[in-house]
C-alpha cells in the first residue's frame, strides 16, 4: 500500500513539474502563436517533460526522505544538499529555457546536456 502511495505522489510531483515548466517557458516567450493548442502540447512534449524530470526526481527523493530516514539532523542534512540540488537544476533549466527555441533542429534535452 505504501509503493503505491509514493508512486502517486511522484507522478502526481512530475505531472505538477511538467505543467510549471511549460506555462513557465510559455511565460518567458511570449509568442501570439502559443495561442493554439497545437503550439501548447508542442511546448508540453518538447519542454516540460524533458524538463520536469530532475525537479520531480528531488522533490520525490525528498518525499521518500521524509517517510524514512528518522534520525533528524541527517535528515536536515540530505534535504538542504537536495533543496541545494533543486535551486541550480531549476537554474540551469530557465536558463536553457530562456534560450531554447521549439523552432530548433536540437532538442530541448539536447540544450540541456550541452553544458556538459
């Protein structure tokens, strides 16, 4: 019963992610073409579901930190490195974000892994 239950909140966690980033990349361009639904699921597939992958696997880390790990100064520990981790891959996200066009010839995970 309890897989279950954290199997749901990490969907639930990617599906919030994933809706976040693509009104946030929406927000940050602008386009009078966003308009139609056509340009909005083009936006969901290419961004927010490349994109909410990493801030849904930290936020369901520190879901399943907070129903296991009982000793309370290692937990406070694991969830500010983690809150650390979300901070700059949130970053790196918008900043990609910011510069990444649906128009291009790489992806959006393409645009992610290109720091590296």
């Amino acid at each position: 019963m309890g897989n279950k239950r954290n199997v749901t909140v990490s969907l639930l966690i990617y599906v919030f992610s994933t809706i976040i980033l693509s009104c946030w990349y929406i927000v940050l361009h602008r386009y009078e073409e966003l308009i139609n639904i056509k340009s909005i699921i083009k936006v969901f597939m290419n961004v927010g579901f490349i994109g909410a992958i990493v801030p849904a696997i930290i936020f369901s880390l520190i879901y399943y930190l907070l129903k296991k790990v009982s000793n309370k100064l290692l937990l406070t520990f694991l969830i500010f490195i983690l809150f650390i981790i979300l901070i700059f891959s949130v970053y790196w996200i918008t900043v990609n974000m910011v510069f990444y066009h649906i128009g291009d010839a790489k992806s959006f995970l393409q645009s992610l892994l290109e720091i590296f």
